[in-house]
C-alpha cells in the first residue's frame, strides 16, 4: 500500500518523474499504456513533485499523514487472574521451547502478589488449626 496518491487530473506528463531529487518517481509503458510509479523507500518527502505538477494531480497530503498498516494478527495470552493482556501465544510457545518448561501467565502484579497469597493462605491454615486445638 502507498501513500503516495495521484488524482485523475495527472496527464503523464512526467515533470514530478524529471524532478524527483530521490529518483523515487519513475514510469513504465506497457503496450498502450504509460504506468507512473512511485518507490516510498526511496522517497524523501520533500514535496518537489507536489509544488511542480502543472496539475495539482499529486495527494501529497497522504504521504505527509501516513498510517499505520496491520502486518501481522496473532493471538494473546492474558493473565491468568485479572485477565490484562500479557504476550502473543507464539512468544510464550517460543519461550516455554526455551526454558523447556511451561510458563504461568501471570501480569506482574499477581507474579508479586502470588506468593504472598499462598504465605497468607498458609498462615490461615495455621491459625485455624491453633484455634482448634485452644
Ligand atoms: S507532474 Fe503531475 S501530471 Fe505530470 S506525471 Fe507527475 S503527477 Fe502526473
Ligand atoms: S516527495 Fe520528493 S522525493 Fe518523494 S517523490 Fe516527490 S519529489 Fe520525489
């Protein structure tokens, strides 16, 4: 997807192409037809082609905005108590194929708190057990 945008008024008549400072515009013509390209990898966004086109066909407008393209969807692991967002499922399969052993889900709150709790509920246990033998 480019963000370089052309409007139907162009007319090829390649001065953008001739000015281009980047070599970023160049056109091909293919049988009957002339094809005006554009390589955003090579283009510095400077505007010549937009301040020089005799017919105001270049959107240069998009190529400031820009925007963000999705390149890649994957599925997520979330923490096994509050349920935030953690990392990808390959990451973690990535990582447990690393350690060679499973990793627990856990957001780093409850990696914290998870100890404490089992300390706590410990402890509980223990004093129960105290009251009932009072
Ligand atoms: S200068 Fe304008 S009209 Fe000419 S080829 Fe480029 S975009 Fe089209
Ligand atoms: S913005 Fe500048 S570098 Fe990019 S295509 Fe236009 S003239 Fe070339």
């Amino acid at each position: 997807m480019s963000f370089f945008k052309v409007n139907n008024r162009c007319n090829g008549c390649l001065a953008c192409v001739q000015n281009c400072p980047a070599n970023a515009l160049a056109y091909e013509d293919q049988g009957k037809k002339r094809i005006l390209k554009h390589n955003m990898a090579l283009c510095a966004r400077c505007g010549n082609c937009w301040r020089i086109c005799p017919q105001e066909a270049v959107e240069f407008q998009y190529l400031l905005k820009g925007a963000w393209d999705d390149v890649a969807i994957m599925e997520l692991v979330s923490c096994a108590v509050c349920g935030e967002p953690l990392y990808t499922m390959d990451f973690s399969e990535t990582l447990a194929h690393k350690l060679k052993k499973g990793v627990e889900p856990l957001c780093p709150k409850h990696r914290k708190e998870l100890p404490l709790n089992t300390w706590k509920r410990l402890s509980g246990v223990a004093v129960q057990k105290n009251e009932v033998e009072l």
